[in-house]
C-alpha cells in the first residue's frame, strides 16, 4: 500500500504549498518589517536622534505615530533605525553560526574519528554552559557593544547547529545514495557538499527560525542591559530600556517598541512552523 | 563480446570485532570477533555473470562491498585486469573504482533526492571525465536509452519514478561512469515480480550489448537461475559450493545448498501438509 | 466447500483527498471457510493489504471503506459498535504483519508480552498467563519456553520473533489468522518453517488462514483457494491448483510466466515478463485496471465489466474473453542471444 499513499501524499503537495499560511503570513510579516527596516531612512519621518524637548513625552498621534520619548525623539522612528540594526546584526550572527556550525558538523560527521570526537566534546561542552552566561563572559573579553554581544553570540552558536548536522550525517552516512557516491569514486568534497549536505541544511534552518528569535531577544538584552548597542544610536533594547523610567507615565516608549519585537518573532516562528510542515522540504529550499 | 578484464579474488575476509566496552579495557579482554566473510576466493570472467547466493548473514553483502573496497578486508588478494586492487591508492584507485561499479538494493534511497535524474547521471560521467559528458543532453539520453527509459526522464526527480524506474537509474548512473564490472547488490529483491523479470532481461542485455561482467548478489535462488552462467552459494562467511549454475541447482553437493534449495517456494501447487516438515532452527 | 466463516462482498477502500478520494480498491469480493487457507496474491499498490485489514476494521488516516458486507460468522463487521469491534478484534480474528520486530516492544520481554496478550484477550490471571505462555511457545515451536519467554525482542531471530507474533496472534483462539506478508522478511529457510508452522496450526485447532503475499510461491505452497488481486481489483479466484496449472485470467496467467523458477538455470532462455508498470490508483478508473499490459487486451477492455464469473468449480475469473486467448502455456519463452557458454 505504501505506493498508493506515496501518490496521496504527492499529489496533495503543490496544494498544500499555497495552503501553508503559517509559511504564507510569516514571510509577509516579516518582510513587511524587513522592508520597513531597510527603507528606514526614507519612511522614518524624523532623524532618529533629533532632540526636542518640546514634544517630550507626548503620547501616540498622528505626527508621532509611536509617541516620543523623554527627550522628544521620534519613537516610531527610532524603532525603524533600531530594527535595522538588530535585524542587520541578527541575521549576520545566527547564519555565520549556521554556516560555520553545519560546515564544521557536517564534516565530522562524515570523517569519524578522533577529529568527530574533538569536535563533539567542544560543542557539548559549549551547548553545556547557559547561552546568556558565555556571551556576558565574552562581551567582558571583547568590551561593551554590539561587536562584543554578536561575536558572543556566533561563538556560542555554531556549536548547536554542529550537533544538529553531525548527527544528521552520521545517519545519512548510512543512506545507500551516500554510500553509492563513494562506489562512483566521486572524492569525499563532493560527496559531503553536493550530496550530504543540501539533504540535511532543512534541520539547521528550521532550528535557524527559533534561534533568530532569541539571538533578538539576547541582543535586545543586552542592550537593555547596557552592554550592547551605546547611546546616542538605538536598537529595540535600548528603546525599550531608556523607557522603563517612564513605564507608567510614557507606556508608549516600552511598549510599543517590545510590540515590534514580538512581532518579529512571531512572523519568523510562523516561517518555521509552515517550514516543518510543509513538504518543502521535498527538494527546494 | 569483447574480452575484458578477469577479476580474481583469493582468500578474502573480514571480521567484525564486536564493541569493546570499558570493562573489556580494563580486563584486558579481548572481544571475540565475528568473521563476515572467512577465506573466500573466485574468479569472475569477462562477460560473465556470477550469481552470489546465500542467507542474511551469510556475508554476501560485505563480500561485495569488500571487492570495490567500500569495506577494506583484513586479509586475501583482489586481482582485477592483472592489478592488485589493494595496493592501489589515489588516482589508481579511483580508476579502479570506476571500472567496478555497484547497483544498491533499495531504489528509494540510492538516488539523492535532491537531484534530477539527468543530473545524477551527468554528474557521474562528468566525474571521471567520460568521453561525450560534454554534451549533457545526448550523454544523459544515451545511458537512459541502454536502460529503456526514454529521454524525458532525465527532467524527472527519484520521488517522481517508480521503484522499477528508479533502478534502471542508478543503473544508468552506475553505466555512465564506463564500468567493466558491475556488482548488483540484491538489485531486483525489493521490486515487483513483474518487474524483475524486465530488470533481469535488462542485466542481460547489458552483458550482451556491453560486454559486461556481473556479480550479482541475490537471496533468491531462482533469480540467480535466471541471470547467472555460474554461482557461488554462501553460508555463514564462506563460500560452501561454486559452480555453473545449472549443475549446483541440479545436483547440489552441499548439504547447506540442499535445504536453501528443497525451501525454495515453487509456484507449482504442493499441499504444506505433504510438501514441508517442520524444523526448529 | 467448508462453512462459510468470512465473506467480503463488494469492498472499496478509498483515501480521502484535498480534491475528491483516491480510490485503492474497487468492488473486491472474497470468502474464507472455516479451517480454509486462502491467498490473496497481488504486487504492489494491488490493494491486498488494505483490504486483508478492512477485516478488523483497521483503516489508515484518511482511509474510507464501503462494502454491502463484511460477514464474520454472519455478522457484519461494518455494523458492529466499537465495543463489538473490540471484541471482534480481540477474539476472531488474529494478525500476523511483515516485520515481527517493529510490532514487538523492545524493552519487554517476549513472554511478557505473550502474557500480556492473553491477560487482556482471553482475562486469565497472571499466573494462569504465565503456563499458557509456555505452553503457546511449544505450539508455536518454540522449544525451550521458559527460558526463551525471557528473551528480548533483539536477541531472537527473525524466525523466533515472528514465532512470537504468531503466539500472540493466536493467543485468544481467533477463528481467524491473518498473514500480511508474515515471510517476507525471512530467509528462505526460516520462511518455509514459519509456513509450515501456520498450516500445522490450521490442522491442529481448526483455524481458517488468510495469507497475503505477493509471492505466488509461498501462497501455493499452503493455501487452499487463492484471490489473485491488480490494480484495487480481485482478477481471479480459485482452488490453488486450477489457478497455477490452468489461469483463467491474462494476468495470472503472465505473472505465474514472469516468475523467476530455479528449473531456469543454465538453460538459454529468456523470460518475456510483463511489460509497463503497476497502474498508480490515480489512473485506474472503469474497466480493467490491467488492460495496457495485457498482451490480449482491445479496445473493448476499457470499459469491461469487472464482475466475476464462473470458469469451474469456485473458480472465477474478471475476464470475460477467457476462450479467446487460450494458447497453451509456456509457449511465450523466446530464445536467449548470446551469453558465453
């Protein structure tokens, strides 16, 4: 029976592309916000670090749509410039940790040996200490800044999606196609990045969606902490955290900023859901 | 039929140590190991097809795997066109590897998934630079055609083809990288009856129109009836009766070859109450 | 002909789509007598298994079964309340599957779960459980029980597990046993002692078999009658030795040709085999399912009536133009080209 529910499945594929709407709503929107963040100097409505004390504090209106804070600066404004920083910087840490991490991953599994066992008792031991602990350690190394905090971040972060792609390639070793390239005589480069490695990425993205999310949050942070993005420039954490004095006269300052941030991660969760659903996975992603 | 290369191989085998945990370390005991294949040697003729029979765990697979050094061996020769195999290391080896090549068992995994099916056959003829690899859309419709597929599976994926379809594939791949030698491991044993009768007509004509030689490695006996001039039959890592086939099935002289053969399920009706007595292994 | 103990009238099994159902298995009907052991031979995507599990009512995900009846002992089975069907399930009919060790668990031991089948199927104490494990091992044969019945699942055999499974199967003294592709998965040898073993058991309590299988092989080695099934559809039925001998059916009659046989070897012959593929279910729609490989197929075979008619003694056949194409068999080998002598 199991070709007819072979057929079942594939024919029910293409439809269920269009039908993904977890897929469907989190690419709108996040690439609402990815295109507000990128066109922040020609949507934002005021230069981001204007003062003017005159507006202080004013709530949400027309003229500011999110507010201002208590110098008078744009809110709405600002979280443009912010999310283009956290965004820029996210997806720049958590992929250059994809790339490393499946790279390094993919390879040991595929090797074996005492490199394989090198390279899995570093990246235990790495996953093993608390994320939030080993970049404050590394941010003390490197000083205060996003450079510190993202730095932290990708030394940290290869380490899981090494896991993730080892343990893949050692059971696609097993699989008689990867197997079948070494009885061609193709060479081990081609067998692991033509072969393996489009066949076991899926893993890596999908875990990729969640981790963008708390690298936001850990760069928000520890900028809310004051370890990351330095005044006058801002990011949501900043926001956020130059708000809090004001949390019960100004909400607006925390609040909606933080509103942005969720957001954020729920359009990208929403990418991941609709990428494990989906069968996209069937060859091209 | 052009006269190819002799592939010999003597004395072949291959232990696999069972795990040695910490308590064995600290004995110093030593595991005992489990011969897969023990002292096994023949001799495979251009041309010819040699079936390989036996039960799972009879080590037929390893011995397979072993002749185009996907498992090195622990100990014997593997002769091929007056070369010692073993020896070879680097682009010799490669060679070597090219001219023995290997069909899988099952045709849902052997073929990437990612990959069309012109492609993965490219790929294999690009590989060890095959004279008219240049012209992607004639080589690739070359070796689909030796295979009886027409040229508009080349745009097809593995997910698309059906089991029968997708062997002729990695057939097709496996012709395109030039072998002399084709090891077809338990080819046709996943596949519908029908089926495998087209694919072992296939194997056939392939010998015909190529001149190639076969091992084929099989658990059932009838398959290799039809495909093999001789077979080696195989029990527990060794090789317990070889021959041309027709004499081995008629007049078996192993006692192992014997009840693989009274076993053998015959479509001709028999009442089990007759026919079979039950033993406890 | 036994007493009627199961008979399957007009089955259809469909899978339920985004767009409409994917229909598996048209119109199938079939009989099983008491202590009778039936095949039901089909390749793959022929619809066998499903419609061996339309028997205990075990449907995939998405899966819809119609029939005018499933008649177990007279009762229909498609009628039965759940609380009737679990019961239905726990004592008439027992089920033997391909791979013995994906349907044990591997933290238990394999008396456990023997007792445990027969604690809940047939309400005996532990105690009582317990001897009858032993005693359900020995007809089962398996020798040594009580030291057996505390092996795991991985340290036994192939042969051994699906032993196991059988005892289990049997434990309640189903009236039925129910075979999907219990052999497959063994070596030839192991295979023939696991076939013996269920005929024996049929001899032994009187227990009907029905045995699905795609290896026209195993099925004529201890069956009775036999369902040959393509394509969702039942194409002939019969006693097991009119069915072999004298196929009344293009289909059988080319799929009994396309078999491998050992009496092949060294001779220069080439088995002509059928041509295509196994029709996708998409495809197959009035008609016969078999007709583009049928080497006596026309025009009007598209739009055939599949019903079964009568060709000898509960012997039937889907093809209505069995006197046409009856060529004596075996004359379909050609000559082999070649090969080295």
């Amino acid at each position: 029976m199991s070709n007819a529910l072979a057929l079942v499945r594939s024919r029910r594929w293409s439809i269920r592309r269009l039908q993904n709407w977890e897929l469907t709503t989190g690419f709108f929107v996040v690439g609402l916000l990815l295109v507000a963040s990128l066109l922040a100097p020609y949507l934002a409505p005021y230069p981001p670090n204007q003062v003017n004390v005159l507006v202080a504090l004013q709530g949400p209106s027309w003229h500011h749509w999110m507010g201002t804070d208590f110098v008078g600066r744009d809110v709405w404004s600002r979280v443009l410039f912010g999310l283009r920083i956290d965004v820029l910087i996210v997806a720049l840490i958590t992929y250059l940790g994809l790339v490393v991490g499946v790279i390094i991953g993919t390879v040991s599994g595929y090797v074996g040996g005492w490199f394989d066992a090198i390279v899995g008792r570093v990246a235990d031991t790495v996953v093993a200490f608390p994320f939030i602990v080993l970049v404050l350690a590394v941010v003390a190394i490197v000083g205060p800044g996003l450079k510190g905090v993202a730095i932290g971040i990708v030394i940290v972060g290869w380490a899981l999606y090494a896991r993730l792609a080892r343990a893949e390639m050692l059971s696609l070793r097993e699989q008689p196609f990867i197997m079948s390239t070494r009885a061609l005589g193709y060479s081990h480069l081609r067998t692991i990045f033509r072969h393996a490695l489009p066949n076991l990425v899926r893993t890596s993205l999908v875990y990729s969606t969640v981790d963008v999310v708390v690298n936001m949050l850990v760069l928000a942070g520890m900028s809310y902490l004051g370890l990351g993005q330095q005044a006058p420039g801002a990011d949501l954490g900043s926001i956020i955290a130059s708000g809090q004095g004001y949390l019960l006269s100004a909400w607006w300052i925390t609040t909606l900023p933080g509103a942005v941030l969720v957001l954020f991660g729920f359009g990208v969760s929403l990418i991941g859901d609709g990428i494990t659903r989906g069968d996209l996975a069937q060859g091209r992603l | 039929m052009t006269a190819g290369p002799t592939l010999e191989v003597e004395g072949l085998s291959k232990s696999f140590a069972l795990r040695r945990g910490w308590t064995d370390a600290v004995a110093r005991r030593k595991r005992p190991a489990h011969a897969a294949v023990d002292d096994v040697s023949f001799q495979l003729a251009p041309g010819e097809i040699l079936g390989l029979a036996g039960g799972s765990g009879s080590g037929k697979t390893t011995l397979a795997r072993m002749i185009i050094r996907l498992v090195e061996p622990d100990a014997g020769r593997i002769t091929f066109d007056g070369v010692d195999v073993r020896s070879l290391s680097g682009r010799a080896l490669r060679e070597t590897r090219r001219r023995m090549q290997m069909v899988f068992q099952d045709p849902y995994s052997s073929l990437n998934p990612r990959m069309s099916v012109g492609a993965a056959i490219l790929e294999a003829g690009r590989v060890h630079h095959q004279s008219g690899s240049e012209h992607p859309e004639q080589f690739v419709a070359r070796f689909l055609d030796f295979v009886r597929l027409p040229a508009a599976t080349a745009r097809r994926r593995p997910e698309e083809l059906s089991g029968g379809q997708r062997q002729r594939v990695a057939i097709a791949r496996a012709l395109a990288v030039g072998p002399d030698v084709v090891i077809a491991d338990e080819a046709v044993s996943a596949l519908d009856v029908s089926i495998q009768t087209q694919l072992l007509n296939l194997f056939l004509d392939l010998r015909d129109e190529l001149g190639l030689s076969i091992i084929f490695v099989a658990h059932q006996l009838s398959v290799i009836a039809e495909v093999a001039d001789r077979v080696a039959i195989m029990h527990l890592g060794r090789v317990v009766e070889v021959g041309p086939t027709a004499e081995v099935f008629r007049a078996p002289r192993d006692e192992y070859t014997r009840s693989l053969l009274a076993a053998h399920p015959h479509p001709a009706p028999l009442r089990a109450s007759s026919k079979l007595r039950e033993e406890t292994s | 002909m036994t007493d009627p103990l199961l008979n399957v009238e007009e089955l259809s099994i469909a899978f339920r789509q985004r767009r409409g159902e994917l229909t598996v298995v048209r119109d199938v009907s079939f009989d099983v007598g008491v202590g009778e052991v039936v095949g039901l031979v089909g390749e793959s995507g022929s619809g066998k298994s499903v419609s061996c599990r339309s028997i205990l009512r075990l449907m995939p995900a998405h899966g819809v079964m119609r029939a005018r009846a499933i008649e177990f002992l007279g009762r229909d089975v498609t009628k039965l309340s759940d609380r009737e069907l679990r019961d239905h399930r726990r004592h008439n009919v027992g089920m033997v599957f391909q791979d013995p060790y994906s349907c044990l668990n591997p933290t238990q031991r394999v008396g456990e779960q023997v007792a445990e089948a027969l604690r809940v199927n047939a309400g005996m104490s532990k105690i009582d459980a317990r001897a009858r494990t032993i005693e359900l091992f020995e007809s089962v044969g398996i020798d040594r029980g009580a030291e057996r019945q505390r092996s795991y699942p991985h340290e036994l055999s192939g042969g051994m597990r699906q032993r196991v499974m059988i005892a289990i199967a049997i434990s309640a003294g189903p009236k039925l046993l129910i075979g999907d592709e219990p052999t497959t998965a063994l070596d030839v040898t192991t295979q023939a002692q696991i076939l013996a073993l269920m005929s024996r058991l049929r001899d032994d309590t009187g227990m009907a078999v029905l045995l699905v299988s795609h290896d026209f092989g195993v099925v004529a080695q201890v069956c009775d009658r036999v369902v040959v099934m393509y394509g969702g559809r039942v194409m002939e039925s019969g006693p097991v030795t009119q069915v072999c001998t004298e196929p009344q059916h293009p289909y059988t009659r080319a799929l009994l040709e396309s078999i491998p046989r050992l009496e092949a070897a060294g001779r220069r012959v080439r088995r002509e085999g059928i041509p295509g593929q196994p029709p996708n279910p998409a495809d197959v729609g009035e008609g016969c399912p078999f007709a583009d490989r049928c080497a006596h197929a026309s025009a009007r075979c598209s739009s055939v009536d599949m019903s079964l008619r009568p060709v000898g003694p509960s012997h039937v056949t889907a093809c209505p133009f069995v006197g046409e194409w009856s060529d004596p068999p075996g004359a379909t080998e050609s000559s082999r080209v070649g090969g080295p002598s």
